[in-house]
C-alpha cells in the first residue's frame, strides 16, 4: 500500500493499528508475505509466519548490535507475544481439553444453521421452489459437485470433516420413498456418443419430473494458492444446457466463492441456488430449501457480474511481473456498478425468499449524534420467512467524488405470515464520514443526504432525505 508491503508498512502497523486504534494484541504476517526482515521490524510486524524467513537471528541480530533496530522495539514484539499468551491461559493449563467431544450433535446443528441461512436462492422462475411433493415424483441429479460433498474451496479455509452429506445424500434423505431420485455421474471426460454430448444425461432428464445439476468448483479448482477462471470447469457449461433443453424444470446448484459466467444458460433454467462452500452439512442444507423445510434467507456479499471485464477491477488484472495496481480506488464492488451505471446479472445484497415482503413508512430522526432509521416491515405472503433489511447513505451533492451510494446498516428480521414489525437502525454520526486522504483522517460534510432502504443494492423502494449540518 503507497509503495510498501504491508507486512513492512509503519503508517499502518504502527501509526494507526499500534497508535491511533490502541492494539494491543500482535501483528502476525501472513504465510509468505515478508520481503525484509529489518523493514518489518521497525514497521511493527512483531512475528513472521510461516517461518523466521527473513526475521530470524541473522538477519535482526546485527541489526540490534548496531542499533539499526531499537532493543525497546524487541521488547515490545516479545511482550505483545507473551500478553496475548498470558490472556489465553496457554501458560496455565494444557491447550488441548480431552473431555471435549470432537465430533458431537450440537457442532453439526450449528454447521446446518449456517449453511442454511447462508445460501442464496438467486432464481426461481414460476414458483418451481419449494418442489411439491405432489406433484414431483422423480427427480435427476447430474454434476460434478452432486456427490461427493464439496464442502470447502483449497487452502487454509478447507477442513477435513468426520462426515459431509452431498447433495445427493441430502436429496436421497428427504425425498425417498415418496420421490424416485435417480443419478448420472458426471464424466471425467465426454468421449463422442450417439446422439450427441450428454445424450444419456437429456434422456433422463426429460423422464424425470425435475433436474438438479450440481456444479461449479471445489478445493482443487478454487483455492487461496491460484487464481480460478471465470469460466465454469470444463463441461459444465455443456452439461447445463443440455439437461435445460430437455427439462427446463431444471435446478442448478452452484459452489463458488463468487461470481461465474452464467450468460449462456441462466434464463433457461428454473432455479438457481448460490450455495457457496457450505460445509458438512451443505448438502442437506441445500435439500431442505428445495423442499422448503427451510425458507432462504441469505443475501450475496458481492455483486455477480454478467460477463468479464464489467467490474473495474478486471481491467488491470492479472497485471505484470507479479504485480496488480488498484485503480478503481473507492469504487470497489457495486460502488463501481453505480458508478459506472453498469447492471449486474445479480447485484449485491440480493436474494429470494419463498416469502414476499413489503417495507413502509419510512421515517430519520435524530438521536443525539445519531441518526435513527425507523420503517415497517411486512410479511406479504402466507408463509413464515427472514428478510434482510438494507440502509444505504447517498450524498446529494458531495464536495469530492464519492460513491453513489454505500451500506450502512442492516436488520435480519424473521416474520410469520401476515405479520408487520416496526425496525429501528441507528446510525453513528462516522456513517456519514469518508477518510480524507489529504488530512490522513475522517471527515463529515454538511449537506444533504439520501437515506435508501430496501432488501438490495438495486431495490431500495423507500427514500427519505437528510440535511446534515
């Protein structure tokens, strides 16, 4: 950051983290990030991982003898080192508890509540979720992702489970005996056939009453060590619309960390789930919401573009030499879709509930230096369900560029049918602020502001403005 890595970067290490912010934990490089050992040193960095590559006894110690590098400075990483130890009790008792169960019931119904309030419903065309048990009686299952469970991308974020339920177990287990569910391996390679790329997998999907095609990456295509492709894996993209022409009841379930291109395949399908990297209990998680034993609820994080290049960031990516310059500065995400008036495939803070919803009287008061957002909240449907409500700041006139419009806060509020509830979201006077870089600091303009409230970055159907003086 302005010209220093960060793992050798005083203003932010010392200066703000260490100084303005008062830490007083350690700083902890990440694996791999260090260049020069003294550098770090004297910029705050108090322990290298994930190894002394560079902060070890050669390279600091003549450093020390010399005085480059303050004893006091050595001090102040041993002593932040040992608080954090000391607070932890590691000097005290044994870091390892035997009597606590490593595996156990209660850790399972906490990775299912999560998978389930975290995956996003993105589409449903026609009201084809919940399936009825009605009226589907077989369903097809193909892809890559539908067994076994992809339960994590690669790096330091996977974790080895002592069981995963795949989609497939999680479909098997709700539907059967009532619901036949028949599955097609994904092929490792599509040899020719007759009739076609996937024939076998049309067939079948147009015998059944609704196809699930479980696709997208898993810890050996998306990892923290590389950079994936935009692109869906080779074959997927085949797979989707083969299965679609034959069935357009067809459901895609996607496992990414982000957006893919989905423009060939999107509008012709009737479902689509976002259902990330959903651990253990994703494939049972992602089973419940088909049936609708459990209500989506959960919201996308990042805006999903339609085709690459429309986010700013994808121009100067992957750079040269090893390097990637942030032009885009403050206009990250969907600040950069606002600004540049560019509409996204699906935008941030988006995503369906087999309920329907409805927000009302609008209302800001002031609350000292606060600002109180009040609005109703009501549950338009005959079914019980959580809606995320979102408030965002716009600045009618700023004095220097800034984004159209930025989140500020959020309510996520479980409703029965019918039922309406009055929402209160403070708002600190810093909601208003903006870090000045000429003044290295935060600043407040008077002026008027919007107040937007609604469930989306693009959905935000009350509007009520504010004269901050």
């Amino acid at each position: 950051m302005n010209g220093n890595h960060c793992a050798e970067n005083k203003v932010l290490l010392t200066d703000i983290l260490k100084k303005r912010w008062g830490f007083r934990g350690f700083v902890m490089s990440d694996w791999g990030a260090t260049h020069k050992g003294v550098k770090a040193a004297l910029a705050g960095l108090d322990l290298e991982m994930p190894s002394p590559r560079y902060m070890n006894a050669k390279t600091l110690l003549p450093a020390i003898q010399s005085g480059k590098i303050p004893m006091s400075a050595i001090d102040g990483k041993v002593r932040r080192i040992l608080r954090a130890a000391i607070s932890m009790g590691f000097f005290n008792r044994p870091q390892l508890e035997p009597d606590l169960s490593r595996y156990s019931g209660a850790s399972s119904l906490v990775a299912l509540q999560g998978a389930q309030e975290g995956i996003v419903l993105l589409r449903n065309e026609n009201g084809l979720l919940p399936l009825d048990p009605g009226r589907v009686h077989s369903i097809a299952v193909f892809g890559p992702n539908a067994n076994p469970a992809v339960t994590g991308g690669g790096g330091s974020s996977h974790v080895a489970p002592f069981r995963a339920t795949s989609v497939l177990e999680g479909l098997v287990e709700l539907a059967e005996p009532r619901i036949r569910v028949d599955y097609m391996p994904f092929p490792p390679i599509q040899e020719p056939a007759t009739g076609g790329p996937y024939a076998a997998e049309r067939a079948l999907a147009a015998k059944d009453d609704v196809a699930v095609v479980c696709i997208g990456f898993d810890e050996k295509t998306e990892s923290e060590g590389f950079d994936r492709t935009f692109a869906l894996p080779k074959g997927q993209n085949s797979l989707i619309e083969a299965v679609a022409q034959a069935n357009p009841r067809t459901i895609v379930v996607l496992n990414s960390g982000g957006a893919v291109d989905m423009t060939g395949w999107v509008n012709q399908i009737g479902a689509l789930i976002e259902a990330w990297y959903p651990g253990q209990e994703g494939g049972r998680a992602v089973a419940q919401i088909l049936f609708g034993q459990v209500n989506p609820s959960g919201k996308l994080p990042a805006t999903f573009e339609k085709a690459w290049g429309d986010a700013e960031a994808e121009h100067y990516f992957p750079g040269k030499d090893g390097t990637v310059d942030y032009k885009e500065g403050i206009f990250v995400g969907y600040r950069w879709f606002d600004h540049a008036g560019i509409e996204p495939l699906f935008p941030f803070g988006f995503g369906l509930s087999y309920s329907t919803f409805a927000f009302s009287h609008l209302s800001i008061a002031r609350d000292g230096s606060a600002v109180k957002v009040a609005f109703d909240l009501k549950n338009t449907s005959a079914r019980a369900g959580a809606e995320v409500a979102q408030v965002y700041i716009h600045p009618v006139h700023p004095k220097i560029e800034r984004a159209v419009k930025t989140l500020k806060g959020f309510a996520r509020v479980e409703l029965s049918p019918g039922e309406t509830r009055h929402i209160e979201i403070t708002l600190p006077r810093s909601a208003f602020a903006y870090y000045h870089t000429a003044v290295h600091n935060w600043r407040e303009d008077s002026g008027e502001y919007e107040i937007l409230v609604g469930s989306s970055s693009r959905d935000l159907p009350l509007k009520e403005t504010l004269a901050l003086r």
